[in-house]
C-alpha cells in the first residue's frame, strides 16, 4: 500500500463576505441619505477587510502515509509513528467529537479537532493502516 491520504481544511472567508456586505450597505445608506460623515467608516471598513485579506491563513489538516501520521501537516508538522499508535479514541462531546491519539506504552495525547476529518473517513483511512477507532458513539 503506497497510498499517502492527505486532509487540508482551509479557513471560511465568511469574515470577508460580512465585511463586504457592511461595505455595500453603507455606501447605500450614504448615497440614499447624503450622510458623507458616513463616508470615513466605510474607508475604515474597507482598510480593515484589505488588511484582513491579506493576512496568512493557517490550513489545517492530516498526512497518513504507511509509515507516519502527521499531526497539523501545513502547520507545524508533528509526525507520529503508526507503529507506536494503539488505537485512536474518539469521544463525542456535543457537536464536536474529541480524539485521542493512544500509544502502545500508555501515553494518551490530545488531537486539535480542526485537523480531523469527519470520523467515518478518519476511522476508514486509519482501518486500512491497521489502527482501530474506539469508543465511537
């Protein structure tokens, strides 16, 4: 098996679009209303949606390869080796599900829950490398 299974989630833009729809809305109140106050507020908005566009957005997610798991892959890599990992707990905790990385000497880590994939792709891509997931609910 030679399959190298990759997972990137990159961050919603949707602090973009509500800027913009700010944007437009008051430079329709200023052109319906002549309130050129209003005008430096819609600069500033504009300054503060330029700046945030440019900004670098971390891209989260896993590399699974027959070797390694690599935690936070575009981040700051953490590779892990799948011949130290027991099994992959996964706890349901409302809305969001936890996972816990289990070593076959005992030690338990902590994963960061933007770096997953949903569970069933996570437990199907584990499965074929020979790590179950357990405690799923």
């Amino acid at each position: 098996m030679n399959d190298v299974y990759e997972y990137r989630s990159a961050p919603s833009r949707w602090v973009i679009r509500v800027f913009a729809i700010a944007i437009v809305l008051l430079l329709v109140i200023v052109i319906l209303t002549d309130a050129d106050h209003l005008m430096n507020l819609v600069w500033a908005l504009s300054a503060v949606t330029f700046c945030w566009m440019l900004m670098p957005q971390n891209i989260s997610g896993i590399r699974v390869d027959q070797d390694y798991l690599t935690l936070g892959a575009w981040r700051k890599p953490r590779r892990i080796a799948l011949d130290d990992i027991a099994y992959l707990r996964v706890t349901e905790l409302s809305a969001e599900c936890t996972v816990t990385i289990v070593y076959k000497d005992g030690r338990e880590e902590g994963t960061f829950a933007g770096d997953l994939p949903d569970i069933d792709e996570l437990s199907e891509v584990m499965a074929t490398r020979g790590i179950p997931l357990r405690d799923v609910i």
